[in-house]
C-alpha cells in the first residue's frame, strides 16, 4: 500500500490564510489508491461532503492542543477524484449555459446554477465562475443526478465549474 500523503495546514491557518486551494492541489497530485493524511486547527467538516464527492472517506481523530487529524482514503466505489461520477469530463459537449456568479454571495451561485440546470436537457453542460469552491453545492447535485468537474485557477482566485446535466427526476 502506498504510503498517505500529509498536508499540514496549520500554518495557513494561523496566518489568515485560506488552505483550500493547497488541499485540492495536493489531492490532485495523489496516486491512484494514495491516501492524505490532513492536519489541521480544526474538524473540517464541509470538505468531508467535498471529498466524498470525489470519492474519499474519512478519518477524524482529535489531536492535542485542538488540532485535528484527518485521513482521507480512497473508498472501494471510489470515482474518479475530481468528478461525480465516472464519466470522463473530456468527452463532454462543449458548455451551452455560462454563468459568472464572481461577485455573488453565498446561496445566489448555488440558487443559479441550480435554476439553470432545471432548464437545461441531459447531457447539456453548463460552466460557471465563482468566488469560491460551492461546498454546499456538490451534495445538491449530486442528489439531482448531475455530474460536475471543478478547480481553481492557478492563481487560486476564481474557481471553474462545469456541471453535465443529468436526467430530469
């Protein structure tokens, strides 16, 4: 087995800073079947739905002084990290809705795109700009039957989503 790749973000923490971006790049860049072992000051408990959506499980275990320890491994069922489901991006039409919700505060990007999938046929594919990663979001499709890609930009300012409709309930 291969050995987990540990990320301590305690560090970012304490400086103000804003971890998420270094978690999905190290995420990322883990080999097939690698686990991250996460530290942080804190249970991060909204990245647990974000990484199940990319097919993790997680382990939480408090450590001293209040800090967390989070061992996050490939479940058996796992999808392809990154998506909702198995179905490879890359082969997708290009997108016929665009929405820029940069400037939106949260729900308004959620309520969006959600609108704009109700409106949308099967496989049709909508791309959105954000301020930020839709945590909240991803279990919302997922239970709608949608499948999604997303990541920041290389300045970790705006995050890409792409969402593939899937079929109307």
């Amino acid at each position: 087995m291969t050995e987990a790749l540990e990320l301590d973000v305690r560090p970012i923490l304490r400086n103000g800073g804003e971890p998420f971006g270094a978690i999905m790049g190290a995420v990322n860049s883990l080999r097939p079947g690698q686990a991250l072992r996460l530290i942080a000051t804190f249970r991060p408990e909204p990245l647990f739905t974000v990484m199940a959506a990319k097919g993790y499980d997680h382990q939480a275990t408090p450590l001293e002084g209040g800090d967390w320890q989070v061992l996050f491994t490939p479940n058996v069922a796992g999808v392809e990290a990154g998506t909702s489901s198995p179905d490879n991006p890359d082969t997708w039409p290009d997108p016929t809705r665009y929405l820029d919700c940069l400037d939106m505060d949260p729900p308004e990007p959620m309520v969006q795109i959600l609108s704009a999938l109700q409106a949308m046929e099967e496989g049709e594919v909508l791309f959105a700009l954000l301020g930020r990663e839709p945590l909240f979001l991803f279990p919302e499709l997922q239970a709608r039957g949608h499948a999604w890609v997303g990541e920041f930009d290389a300045e970790a300012t705006s995050y890409r989503l792409m969402v593939r409709a899937g079929t109307k309930a």
